[in-house]
C-alpha cells in the first residue's frame, strides 16, 4: 500500500472497517477513504464488488488511486474528489449519488477541535480532528448515499459512542455495536457501529472481542486472519 511519507498513515482500524462488510453486497462508498485501505480489503474479499473512494485530499486519492492500480481493481473501483460533509447539492455536483450504494463505510476523523494534540502536518490533522457538529454531517451524508436497506458501518473510538449512536439512531434502524479491547479484560478502545437504511428493528449490542491476547503482544487467531487478509469479520 502506498501511503504518504508524513502525515495520516491507515492502520488496523481501516482493515477492520474493510473486513466488517457485508459479502452479499455489490457496491461500496468508502467516505473520507485516505489511500483506499479499507475499500481495497473489502474488494479483496469480493470479486463482484465494485466501489468508489470519495475524499476532499486531492494528494491521498492520489495514493489511493495508485494502490487501486497496483492491486489490480481499477475495473472495480474509481476515485472521487468530493467533501463528505458538504450540502447534498454539492455532493451530487461532484458525482456523488444519493440512494447509490449497498454499504456505506467511514472511518471518520475523531478529535473534536482542541481535543489531543494538532499534528503539524496538514494531511495529518485534516484526518485525525473534526469540529463537532461534522460527525453527525457525515451520518447524513452515509445516509443519503445508502439505498434503501443498505447498510451503514462506521468504525470510532469507543470514548465517543454517544454521539456516533445518537446520529446513527435518528437514520437507521438495526443498529449493531461490536465494542473492539486491546486485550482480553481491558476496556473497548474502538466501536464498530452498523445500521441499516429503512430498518425499524432494534439495537443489538455484541459482547466485546479483544484484538490481541493476555500478553497484548499477538493478535487472536481470529484477528490475526483479517489482517493477513485470509479471513472477514464475522458479526
């Protein structure tokens, strides 16, 4: 995977968000995608899938655009540049359609403004901090990406569930929580979160997985499949 030398660089949680898709579907909309990790992991586990990266970093589409060549699915997937939190008018200005896609996946930016430290590197901070009303534009935005019964996976730090279910709550209905630990016993550090578009049914909140084992060194066997790509998420 090419990725930029400075700056936001993908890591576990865009090969989760990718391997917490649905098999059975045939599009995909990557938001805010970076270099396309997580949309290529889920590619790569469907050879029917077809998907479109949509982000506002002209140089990360680029990388994106690059690895989408160099994994050999530029038949199956294309780049867009587009800002995910922009007016439904604007979006679809950009090519951006409502009501297109099966999944919907994101792993957004999860600092709010003067939360942690602002990296120096614009890339970096564009990617890692959000003002706080930008989550719930990005909601919106999956929303009005997703047809009608698809599905809406989000992957977030598990300190700000709240507003992550309240945005999904107003949208979505059969909302599904997978609370992510370090290690077994350890508090959950991530939260993948899915809902499906036009679903009335209710919240079903799964036990918690630990990535790694008692040592926190080596990852579950379980876990240590979807990162070496051989297996999916299963949840």
């Amino acid at each position: 995977m090419s990725q930029p030398r400075h700056g936001f660089r993908a890591g576990l949680d865009s090969v989760l968000l990718g391997a917490a898709t649905d098999a059975g579907r045939k599009t995909l909309l990557d938001l805010g995608c970076g270099v396309g990790t997580a949309a290529l992991v889920a590619l790569s586990h469907q050879q029917s899938l077809t998907a479109v990266l949509a982000d506002q970093n002209t140089e990360m589409l680029a990388l994106a655009q690059t690895n989408i060549a160099e994994n050999a699915m530029a038949e199956r997937a294309n780049t867009l540049a587009v800002d995910v939190s922009a007016k439904g008018a604007v979006r679809l200005a950009a090519g951006l359609a409502d009501n297109a896609f099966a999944t919907v996946i994101a792993n957004p930016p999860f600092f709010a403004d003067g939360a942690g430290t602002l990296a120096g590197d614009a890339g970096r901070a564009g990617a890692r901090h959000m003002g706080a009303e930008a989550l719930d534009l990005w909601v919106k935005t999956a929303a009005g990406c997703a047809a009608g019964g698809g599905e809406i996976i989000f992957i977030y730090p598990a300190e700000s569930l709240t507003p992550l279910l309240n945005a999904f709550d107003r949208r979505f209905g059969a909302l599904t929580v997978l609370p992510l630990t370090p290690r077994p016993g350890a508090a959950a550090s991530r939260v993948l979160v899915r809902g499906i578009k036009g679903s009335r049914a209710p919240l079903t909140l799964l036990a918690s997985r630990a990535l790694h084992d008692d040592s926190g060194r080596g990852f579950q066997p379980a876990f240590d499949a979807i990162f070496r790509g051989t297996a999916r998420l299963d949840w």
